[in-house]
C-alpha cells in the first residue's frame, strides 16, 4: 500500500510496511493489527463457566448462611443451612383453578427457629423425595410472605414457598444443633 503525506507543500511518497507490530506514521496514526474474534454459541460459554465453577463443597464452605429469624419478605437473595424437622405427605387437591399437588415440611434452624415450607405442583414432586427427615440442607431462592394463619404449623410471621427454580442442597457433615424443648438438645452429625 501507498501512502501519500504532504510536507512543506511537496509530495512524498512512503512505503508502508504491514508487520503486526504497531506502525507509527509521522501523522500521528497508529495502525494496529487486525484482532481476530472467536465467536461461541450460548452452550459453549455455558460450559466453559460450569467448568471454572467451584466444587459445591468448596462452595458450601464458603457461602454466607443467614439466620432464620433475619430472613423478611423484602431481601433479595439468601441462604439458610436447616434441619427438616417434620415432614408432610403429598396431598392433591381440586380447586377452581384446577388440580394439583402440595406438601410442606417444617424446618429448624439452629437456635430453634422454625419455619414451614410449602411447594406446589412441580416443585413439590421435585422435592418431595430430597427432603428426608432429620437431614440438614442449604435452602435459597424462595419466597417468604407473611405466614396464612388457616395453614400455619410453627411459630413464625412468615412461611416460605419454594418453587422449581429454588435451590435445595444436601448439608453433607453438617453438625446443627436443634432445641426441640427447653434443656432437651440434639447435635447430629450427617
């Protein structure tokens, strides 16, 4: 390629040499190499950031649990660490929006805090067989709202919904202690 610049109103003419290291020209131009760009299709990304992802024991060692009695209608995102304390069986109802199935389990945190859980339809047969009594697990992404006394089995302002986007993780060696009544205390180690 040619390039023309004008110096002192006569014509010179320059040579341009296209190697990939920058090319300064008396203009003040700098000419780059070209990038190349690699295009990914969604998967691909998706893949590469499951696999830079941290094992879910690390994980569970470092995420941020809050307590129970913190947790209010109006937090964004939290996690809570456990204990199922009672468990209800699968009941279908009719009603007029139509069929469906609900179960609910009571879970104790470890001060003795309770609240109950309650999943609808989908969510409830994805986890109706997670849940398993005594067991202790990592809870986020439900949604808390002021407990319907009509339905209400423990002591709590709130109750919780989880539904199938909820997360729902084994606390796998977890020691939670949970106070079922006055001295009475159990520690167990999963």
């Amino acid at each position: 390629m040619i390039f023309i610049e004008e110096e002192a109103g006569e014509a010179k003419r320059q040579k341009l040499d296209h190697s990939p290291v920058s090319d300064v020209v008396s203009t003040g131009i700098t000419l780059k190499p070209k990038q190349e760009f690699v295009s990914k299709s969604a998967s691909q990304i998706i893949t590469e950031q499951r696999g830079n992802a941290a094992s879910a024991a690390r994980m569970s060692m470092t995420r941020r649990v809050h307590p129970l009695v913190s947790l209010n209608p109006y937090q964004g995102s939290w996690t809570i660490k456990v204990r199922v304390t009672n468990k209800g069986v699968m009941k279908n109802y009719r009603n007029t929006r139509g069929e469906g199935c609900v179960f609910n389990v009571e879970l104790t945190y470890e001060e003795g805090t309770q609240i109950q859980a309650t999943m609808f339809n989908d969510a409830a047969r994805k986890f109706y067989d997670r849940f398993q009594l005594g067991k202790v697990y990592y809870i986020s992404r439900g949604l808390l709202k002021l407990a319907n006394k009509q339905f209400k089995t423990v002591h709590n302002d709130y109750e919780m919904t989880l539904n199938e986007n909820s997360e729902v993780e084994e606390a796998r060696n977890a020691l939670i202690t949970c106070i079922t009544s006055g001295e009475d205390q159990n520690s167990l180690v999963i």
